[in-house]
C-alpha cells in the first residue's frame, strides 16, 4: 500500500492512501526521521518507507504544473 504524507498533527502523521482518497493516521514514529510533507510513502512491515523514486516524480509534476499556471 501507497500514501502520500498529507500532513503531521503533534506525533502522528495522516496519509493519504493512492487511488482511495482515504485519510489514515499513523505514529510519526512508524515513519523515517527524514519524512516530509508530499513523500510518498509505502508500508514495509511494522513501519513504513519513502519511495524515493515516486516522490521525486511527483514533485517533479506538482513543479512542472505550476511553472505552466504561472507562464504568461
């Protein structure tokens, strides 16, 4: 399972889950030190991991989609 860390109220994290649009809460702590808001993140036994690749793609596009709202 995929999500995208939407945002971290105290000491959990809400993400979103890919292709549901279902919110879940997780402890901050099941996730790695250097989670940010927008990584997507996938579940890897007790704790979760960041795609790397997918986000970087995906920030990429969010860039890419404002760069071209914003041209004249």
């Amino acid at each position: 399972m995929k999500a995208i860390i939407e945002r971290f109220e105290g000491d959990f994290a809400l993400l979103e889950i890919r292709g549901k649009g279902q919110v879940i809460k997780v402890k901050r702590a099941k996730l790695p030190p250097a989670a940010r808001e927008g990584d997507v993140v996938f579940c890897q036994g007790e704790g979760w991991l960041i795609d790397q690749k997918v986000t970087a793609t995906l920030k990429k596009e969010v860039e890419d989609l404002a760069t071209e709202l914003w041209q004249d």
